[in-house]
C-alpha cells in the first residue's frame, strides 16, 4: 500500500529466477483497525457503529422493558 505519495511505484519478488510484480492493495486491516491508503477513517467508522447496532438490536431482541440503568449495564457488558 502506497501512503502519502502519489507515485507510480512497482515492488518485485523474485521467486526462483522470475520476478513476480507485487499487486498493490488499496486497505488493509491491522489489529482490527482497517487502513485505506488515503488514510481516511470512514470505513472504520462504518464497522464500528454497524458493530454497536447490530448488539443495540440483540439488546432489543432479547430485553424488550429495561430502565435506563440496566440498559447501560447490558449494553456496556457486551462492549
């Protein structure tokens, strides 16, 4: 992944006695945290909070009439 320069780089491998050109990826994820190469967060941002939905729903599903204090002992047992 190129970050920070536009240039028109290529990276080779040799395996065995042929160069193999190294395909360039445009995100990767590292520790759970997902890396674009114009280091933008908004894919992040879009897994987490479809991360928090989908247990806001389990918590619905599951615990229709809750306070709000046991809510935030549910929700923040499954964070």
């Amino acid at each position: 992944m190129h970050i920070g320069h536009k240039l028109n780089m290529k990276y080779y491998m040799t395996e065995g006695t042929n160069k193999v050109e190294v395909q360039c990826a445009h995100g990767e994820k590292d520790l759970d945290v997902f890396l674009t190469s114009d280091l933008k967060s908004s894919r992040q941002c879009i897994k987490s909070a479809a991360r928090a939905r989908s247990i806001l729903g389990l918590i619905w599903r599951h615990f229709r009439q809750l306070d709000k204090d046991v809510f935030l002992l549910v929700y923040k047992t499954y964070i």
